[in-house]
C-alpha cells in the first residue's frame, strides 16, 4: 500500500513507550503497528479501507438503486421534457 498521508496526534508517555515495545516485539517501527492496527479496528467496524475506487463504486450503486422512470406512465417523458417545458411556458403566457 503506497504511503502519501500524515497524520499526528498527541498520545501520554505510557502509551508511547508501550507502543515502541510492541513495536519491537514485532521487529516493526510503530507507524507500520498503528496502520495494522487501525486498519483491523476499521475492518472489524465494516469500515472500508480498500481507498476512492470502492468508495465510488459503492455510492454508484447507491445512486442507480434510484434510478428508474418517474411514475406518470410515460417513459419518454426526459426525452420529451424540451417540448413539454415549452407547451407549458406558452400555456403560462396565453393566461
């Protein structure tokens, strides 16, 4: 996974030591632990971390659950909004 975010926060020494511990249990450097970490914390939680393109895709796919013909029982109504649009606005002027 290609690396170009920062992110820094403030943590007490107690959790930064028993970070840097748990890091070298691991033979790990401490960014590569917290990534682990919370990506396992975003997983369990059903967030997802596979990045844009499946976040895309899945508002995509909610966006064409709401796509579909207006009910009015005419499916060529978008093709035909020019003309209607105008039928009205002559309707609207002859008053």
């Amino acid at each position: 996974m290609a690396k170009s975010e920062v992110y820094s926060w403030r943590v007490a020494p107690e959790i930064k030591a028993a970070l840097e511990h748990a890091a070298r249990g691991e033979r790990s450097s401490i960014g590569r632990l917290l990534e682990r970490l919370v990506h396992e914390w975003l997983v369990a939680r059903g967030r997802d971390t596979d990045g844009d393109e499946t976040e895309q895709a899945r508002r995509h796919a909610a966006a064409a659950r709401t796509c579909g013909t207006i009910r009015g029982g005419n499916p060529q109504r978008s093709e035909q909004a020019r003309a209607l649009i105008r039928q009205r606005l002559a309707r609207r002027r002859a008053r």
